[in-house]
C-alpha cells in the first residue's frame, strides 16, 4: 500500500481513541473503527503510520497488527481465545527437565525451579516436574487456578498474553511477566534454557539465529502492548 496521509493525530471519542489519517478514521481489516483502549496505546500506533515511508511496511507496524488481531478475532471469540492459551499450562515448558547432562540439568533448575515455585504461591497453581519429554498430568486444580488467571485478561491484554506464551512455550513465564513478576528482557532468557546450552555447545546456526531474533522481538512487542494497554 502507498501511503496516501500527510498527518497522523489521536482523538478522544466515544470507546476510546481514534487515529486519524489526515481526516479518514483508521479502521482494521475487517473495516471495524480502530479503537484503542488507552491514550499511550493509540499515540505508540500512530506513531507507527506516522514513521511510514512511501510504502508501507506492516512488518514496522507490530501494535497495529495487535490491534487489527484483537478488534477482528479476539474480542469476539475471547473464551476461545483464553482456551487456547490455558492449554499450555498442561505442557508448560518449564515442568520438562532434561535428564542429563547435569550442566544443563541444574541449568533448567535454576531457571525454572523459581518459576514453579511462583506458580504455586502466587497463583496457587502447584506443578509437577518431569524429566524428559513422556507428558504427565497436572494437578485439575492447578490447571483450574492457571485457567482463571488467563481468563483475568481482557481482550486487548489476551492479544498480548497469547504471544507471550505461544512464543515462550510456557503460560507460567506468559503470566509472570502479566503479573509484573518478570521483566519481558528477563523472561526471554529464561524460555531459552535448551537453546542456549546448544549453541554454547554446537555453536550457532544463521536462520536459527534470524528466526529467534525474531521471535525475541515480538515476545517483547507483546509485553509492550500489555503496558500500553494498561497505562
């Protein structure tokens, strides 16, 4: 798309802010109004049409595609969108432990070990640890408790938390960084334990390298809408 606006503003309106394009409202994909739910949010997405060129780049555009994906499909299907995220908490990457060797075995547990612990104290969420990959069940009242705490979430901070977990692996590590518990720079690393024994190891390879650096970058867009929308 060429980009056909000289000005980008905000303006308060009934249900929120609305940016305007020159005098052309924004609206998403689905020609629903692009209503942000907060000031801040609305000023970081026209800040975004406001840096485009001649062309458009949607891939510089991050919290516009959020906000696209939570008008469209999250706000009208929110339960199934919340299904989808508490699922993890039944294969959760932290309750997995290598078996050996023990570099990484303690490794995992100094990372993740923490993380357990949190979830049972604070979401009152206990979980078992297994070593190796077989899957094991965990606690119906655990998955209950984690299943609340997503369902806690509005549409626009489902958006955020659907990343946040997808990416990482992990609805513990998605909901601590929720929770303000882990900074999203801090909670990266930690969903990143196996990945980076092997490449201490086995050095690393280019396209793994792209595709985790871009992955790190949308799991940090995705802690950044969660401030936005909660400024």
């Amino acid at each position: 798309m060429k980009r056909f606006w000289s000005n980008v503003t905000v303006a308060a309106v009934d249900g929120g802010f609305a940016i305007r394009l020159d005098s052309r409202p924004l609206r998403t994909p689905s020609k629903l109004p692009c209503l942000l739910p907060t000031g801040a949010l609305a000023e970081a997405v026209a800040a975004e049409w406001a840096a485009q060129g001649a062309e458009v780049n949607p891939d510089a555009m991050p919290l516009t595609r959020a906000a696209n994906t939570t008008i469209d499909r999250v706000a009208p299907e929110s339960d199934a969108v919340a299904t989808i995220i508490s699922d993890f908490g039944g294969t959760d990457l932290i309750c997995y432990r290598a078996p050996h060797p023990d570099g990484l075995v303690q490794r995992q547990s100094l990372a993740w070990d923490p993380l357990v612990a949190w979830a049972a104290k604070t979401l009152g969420a206990p979980l078992v640890v297994a070593m190796g990959v077989i899957h094991v069940a965990q606690p119906a009242d655990s998955l209950a408790k984690l299943d609340a705490a997503v369902r806690a979430h509005g549409p626009w901070e489902l958006t955020a938390l659907h990343d946040l977990v997808s990416i990482s692996g992990s609805l513990v590590i998605g909901l601590a960084v929720s929770h303000g518990h882990l900074a999203a720079t801090t909670a990266w690393p930690l969903s990143r334990i196996d990945e980076g024994w092997q490449i201490e190891h086995w050095g690393e390879d280019v396209e793994a390298a792209a595709v985790a650096a871009r992955r790190r970058a949308d799991f940090a867009n995705a802690a950044r809408l969660l401030e936005l929308v909660r400024a």
